[in-house]
C-alpha cells in the first residue's frame, strides 16, 4: 500500500484518452439498440461500424445519424461522453457489496 501512494495519476492525460476514443461508447449504443430494434442484430449494427476501424468524434456522429432510429435516441446518442458512461458498473458493485455481506454473514469469524 505504501506504493500506491507514490503513484501519481495524470488526470488530463487519462481525459484525453477517453475523448479520442468514442469507440468506448459502443457497449452503450449496442444496449439501447437491443432495446428499440427488436428484429435487427444490434451486436452486427456496432461490431460493423467499431470493428477494427480508428474511430474518432466526426465517424462516430455520422455513424449515430446513419442509424436507423428516432431523433431523440440519437440526440441521446450524440450527447454521450466516455468520461461520464459506466455502463452496468454501479450494479456490479452492488453485487459484490451484497457477496461480501452474505460471506461475512455466514462466516463469522
């Protein structure tokens, strides 16, 4: 623990990184496509457009109005930012406090 202490974290760097990668953002868009286009594959739809290729902000935009969707989804799809999307992560944290919990409570000791 006395190493982690000297580790120095460089905030604006690890920011530049996530905006250069919108790519980051396909587990999002992937998720609320299953949810709004029942007879399409949304995996295909993502796995097509972010699948070894360099993506940067302007592809992603236009990807995001070439989907065949409603306005605002897409609005929604726009407005994301890397830096701000967790995705399932507060859920899987939940449910590790809970496995934790249920360990100690039947192992007392």
């Amino acid at each position: 623990i006395k190493g982690l202490k000297r580790i120095d974290i460089d905030l604006e760097l690890i920011s530049s990184l996530l905006e250069q990668n919108p790519a980051l953002l396909s587990e999002a868009i992937q998720t609320k496509l299953k949810a709004i286009l029942y007879n399409e594959d949304a995996y295909e739809i993502t796995k097509q457009f972010f699948r070894g290729k360099q993506i940067n902000k302007d592809n992603y935009l236009e990807f995001v109005d070439s989907l065949n969707i409603d306005n605002e989804t897409k609005k929604m799809f726009k407005n994301l930012e890397v830096k701000n999307y967790i995705g399932i992560a507060p859920s899987l944290v939940d449910m590790v406090i809970n496995e934790i919990d249920n360990y100690f409570l039947s192992n007392p000791n």
